[in-house]
C-alpha cells in the first residue's frame, strides 16, 4: 500500500479540487487522504491481522487434534489387534479343553520338534521277557470233576477203562450274594437251689451277635460294601443301593443314609491319629479342588468347597472347607513338630502366605506347572510354537538328569558324602538348572533393551500429517511378546522354590504326588456332585484319608475296614481306644501281611 502523508507534508502541495477527488502528484506517486480514512485503514489492517491470527491458531489446533486422533486410532487398533488376538487365544485353549484328550502330554495339534517324538512302542516290547500267568496263592480252591458218562469204542463198541491221571485247568470265578443270617440265641434255666441274684439270674441267654448299630438289621459287611462303594470306588450311593439289589437286597435311601451318620463317630479317632503322625513329618504335597456342599452356611454364598490334600510319606490327609484362602493350610500346619519342612505345591497364593507366616515351611514348586505353561503358550499362540517347545525339550533334559542322578542317590547318606557318580550326575544337573536360568535372564534383559528402544523412537518420531496410515509397531528382533514375558517372568519369581530339589533329592521335581492323591475324589465329585450336608462331607474326607492312606500301605482296604468295623461292633459300636492294631506305621509286620491279603471267607458279617 503506498505510503500516507502526514498532515504537515499537505502545506507545500496544492489543495485538491473541490468536486472531492484526490489529487496525485506524478513525481512523487503519494496518494493524499484525510486523518479519518487513514484511521480507518489502521483499524482495518489490524482486523485482518487479527482474523489471521485466529484462523492459523485454529488452523494448527486442527492439525494438533488430526494428529491425536490418528495417534489414538493406532492405538485402539493396537489394543483391538491384541484383544484379538487374546481371544483367540483363549477360543483355541477352551476348545482344547473341550474337545482334546484330558493329558499333559503334547498334543498332536501341536508340531513336535524331532528331540520330543517318542520312537519306542507303548506296551510290551517284542522278545522282551513276560510276565507269565498271574498267580492267586490266596484264592480259596474248589474242585470239580467231570466224567463222561459213557466211554466206549466207536468201532467195537468195547468200553474205555479209566486212565491214570486227569487233564487239569483252572478258572476263576467270584460267588458275591446277599443272605440273612439267622441268629439262634440258646437260653439256660437255673437248676440249683440258689436264689436269683444279679450275678445268678434264673435265665441266662447266649450273648448276642456284635453289631455296629445295635438295632439295625444290617451287618459288618453291608457297611463295608457301601463304604468302599462311595469313597474307594466313586459310586454314587443310588448306584450302590441298585447293585445291593440286583444281589437281592432291597435297601432304602434313608436307611443306608441314616447308618452312614451314625457310624461317621467311629472314624475320627483315625482321623485325628493320622493328622498327628503327619505332623511328624517333614516331607509334604499339596493340593486342592472345589467340591460341593449343599448346605446353608452362615456368612457364605453358594455351595463351592474345597477338598485340601495333604500327602507325606507315611499319611494321605483330606479335609472339606469352605474357603480356599490360607487359613486352611495354616491351621493344618499349625502343629508341625519338625523345624523346617519343605511343601512341594503349585503357585498359589495361599501356599505362598502360608511360607510367610510359618518360618518352618520352605516351597518347592512344581515343574510340572511351568511345562504346562510353556504348552499353553504353544496352544493359544501358534506363531511362538516353536519357541515354547523348545523350552518344553529344556525341561524334559531336566527330568531325564534327575532321574539319572537318582538311580546313583542313598538316602541314607548326606549330599556331601554321595558316590562320584552321583556327583557327576548333580553336576550335569545343576549345570542344566544353571543354563535355563541365564537363558531366561538373558531374555528378558534384551526384551527389557528392545522394549525401551522402541518406546524411545515412538517418542521422537515426527508428526503425524496429511492421510498417512498408521501401522501397529512390529515387534523389535529382541522384544518378547507379552505371553512370552509373562511366562519367563513367572519362571525367574518362582527359580528359587523351583530349583529346591537339587539341594535336597528326596524332593520330587513336581506336585504329581499330590494330583494323582485328589484324583479319586474327583471322579467320585463328577459321579456324586459332592456332599448332601456338612456331617457327609467331613465323613468323605476321613474315609479319604483313611482308604487312601490304606493303599499306600499296600494293605487291602475291604479286610481293614472290615476288621477295624469288627473291633468296633465288639465294643458295642464305639470305636477303640487302642488304635495301634489298626495304624499302619503302628501295627506289627505280621499284621501288615495278614491285612495286605484280602478277607477271609468266613467272617463275622454282623
């Protein structure tokens, strides 16, 4: 715009013509206004500039929000890619669940690395050595013969004389039926001259037949039967009650219910005996499992239990709560004689709250968990495969060197006085733990490095403009993905209670113990839902205990029910007060023989 002249500049120069036009001069080029229009050109100038101002203000506050909204886009396709990708995930694990065989073994959905294909045959291997026919030394014997009513010559028609000797074979049956016993109580008269006294009464009667429940009609071994039906074999107690009556027994729900609480009293002196010799101990497995208890219990909602299984050397202890929090634990731990203990168990919180508050306890945890992590892993995420077995073969070598350490371990000897094979076994051992640990470490260092890298260059990329696409971030060449991470993070949390074993080997590697222990009781929760009532369900656990007890003794469990049952019926339905007969870290070798044998075949079945 050309520049104004002042006012005093407007002397020199001639007036402008009076019909109001301006007057140019031609060697200068100025243009002549007045003070009022050279006020309103300012004013103008400045709300141009102002509006200019504004609409670039606004023009960069749209840049800056195109540029949020493209940023949180990406991440929203981010976080949309991995919520997929987790359900995903989570669809394959359920499917598997479902669907795929109930085994921790590899499945064959999952492509096995060559190191883990097994190449030796299940079952008996061609020329190896056979077992031969099964023995049964403690079979009774009965002997049948058969004649030919007639044996003679087809040509001649001359008779067959009989033959030293006979062709022998052998058949095993079983005979299992109900009867009644007819019990016939011979009574005697006084005959003397003697008064009736009260030790001389004028009759006398033979004493009558034991019973565990004085007035019931049913006997010993009824209650054997329906014992070891429900808590050995995980039948429901309607499926007994049909098998009692297809051997011609008809027996009513209540009755048997009705007799199943009346004798629950003579099971907890066992009970609390074997909590007692368990607390001597010093080698556990824990686990545990919901089960149901259909009863109202003050201050609880619902019916959801839990089974707990304490398993030592010597004692198989079950116990029905409400709650799975570490009180249960803690209280069954609480009496522990021993300073230090070492409870083999999974990652549980509970376990862990458990080791804080009892100094005496020390966990080792399971490997059999940590494999089955990395078998998840392979599972839900198809494209780590290949990593997760890799890891899957890393614990198996484990497994194998142990195993190879302990053919060379005597228990009766320290760590620092075993055999040099031994040692070298410890050694290879150790040196495997050592190498799966710094590899984990080493992973998740450089996955540490990747990680803050690329939260760096994410930081100082330019500004997103224009339409350009935003792509969700590749992953760095060290950055683990976030399965991955958990799993190796979970792994470093848990190395020194994993790694327990090698220091003491008489520690198992895993918590199979335990499962194997609880997987009886949840067959018979899937057949029988659990417990009816309170009283039912602390008589489940202590027949648990004790059956389960009872065969890692390798005793018979229907020959020790039935003469613990026996014992008390002679008492007049209580139980005992000495427990050593029935103990069997207690009772005499002899005995353990005699009752590792089933029942005799006459029996008192009162």
């Amino acid at each position: 715009m050309e520049r104004a002249l002042s006012s005093s500049s407007f002397d020199s120069l001639p007036l402008p013509p009076s019909d109001g036009h301006l007057t140019v001069v031609p060697s200068l080029n100025l243009v002549a206004i007045t003070q009022r229009e050279l006020t309103q050109l300012k004013l103008a100038t400045n709300y141009w500039k102002a509006l200019h101002q504004r609409s670039c203000a606004r023009e960069a506050i749209l840049k800056k929000t195109i540029e949020q909204n493209k940023a949180q886009a990406s991440e929203r396709e981010i976080l949309l890619k991995n919520e997929i990708e987790l359900k995903e995930a989570q669809i394959r694990d359920l499917r598997h669940r479902l669907f795929a065989k109930k085994s921790e073994s590899i499945d064959k959905t999952i492509k096995q690395q060559p190191s883990l294909t097994f190449k030796r045959p299940r079952g008996q291997q061609r020329g190896g050595r056979g077992h031969g026919r099964t023995q049964r030394p403690n079979l009774p014997v009965f002997e049948e013969y058969h004649e030919l009513p007639d044996a003679h010559c087809a040509n001649c028609g001359l008779q067959y004389p009989p033959f030293p000797g006979a062709e022998e074979s052998e058949i095993v049956e079983i005979d299992v039926k109900a009867y009644r016993r007819k019990v016939f109580r011979k009574r005697y008269m006084k005959s003397c001259s003697c008064l009736p006294a009260k030790d001389s009464p004028l009759f006398i009667v033979a004493p009558p037949v034991p019973k565990i429940i004085p007035k019931s009609p049913y006997g010993i071994s009824i209650w054997v039967h329906i014992l070891l039906a429900k808590f050995l074999y995980a039948q429901p107690l309607h499926r007994a009650l049909r098998e009692l009556s297809g051997l011609g027994l008809s027996m009513s729900s209540g009755s048997m219910t009705g007799g199943l609480q009346k004798i629950a009293a003579l099971f907890i002196p066992l009970q609390a005996a074997l909590y007692e010799h368990q607390m001597s101990e010093s080698r556990f497995h824990n686990d545990e499992s919901r089960w149901e208890v259909y009863a109202e219990l003050d201050g609880k909602v619902g019916h959801r239990w839990y089974l707990w299984v304490t398993k030592s050397a010597d004692v198989i202890h079950y116990q029905i709560a409400p709650t799975r929090s570490a009180a249960v634990p803690l209280a069954h731990f609480s009496r522990l004689e021993p300073e230090k203990v070492i409870v083999v168990c999974d990652r549980f919180s509970s376990y862990k709250k458990l080791a804080r508050l009892n100094a005496a306890i020390i966990l080792a945890y399971c490997w059999a968990h940590v494999r089955r992590d990395f078998l998840d892993l392979a599972l839900k995420f198809p494209a780590l495969e290949k990593w997760a077995l890799a890891w899957v073969d890393e614990i198996a070598t484990s497994y194998h060197l142990n195993h190879q350490r302990l053919t060379h371990w005597d228990e009766n000897l320290p760590l620092a006085q075993q055999s040099v094979l031994f040692d070298q076994a410890q050694k290879l051992l150790t040196d495997q733990m050592q190498l799966m640990n710094n590899r984990s470490i080493k992973l998740l260092l450089a996955d540490k490095s990747a990680t803050n890298s690329s939260e760096t260059n994410v930081r100082q990329s330019p500004a997103i403009t224009g339409t350009d696409e935003v792509d969700a971030p590749a992953l760095q060449p060290d950055q683990l993905h976030e399965a991955q991470r958990n799993v190796l993070i979970s792994l470093q949390n848990h190395w020194q209670g994993l790694i327990i074993f090698l220091t003491h080997p008489e520690v198992a590697m895993d918590n199979n113990s335990a499962e194997r222990a609880i997987r009886n009781p949840v067959i018979g929760r899937k057949n029988y839902y659990g417990s009816g009532s309170i009283w039912s369900a602390e008589l489940a656990a202590m027949m648990f205990s004790l059956l389960q007890t009872i065969e890692l003794w390798k005793l018979n469990p229907r020959h020790w029910l039935q003469a613990y049952l026996t014992a008390c019926a002679e008492l007049g339905g209580t139980a005992p007060a000495d427990l050593t007969p029935f103990l069997p870290w207690s009772m005499s070798g002899d005995r353990r023989q005699q009752l590792a044998k089933p029942p005799p075949g006459s029996q008192n079945t009162s």
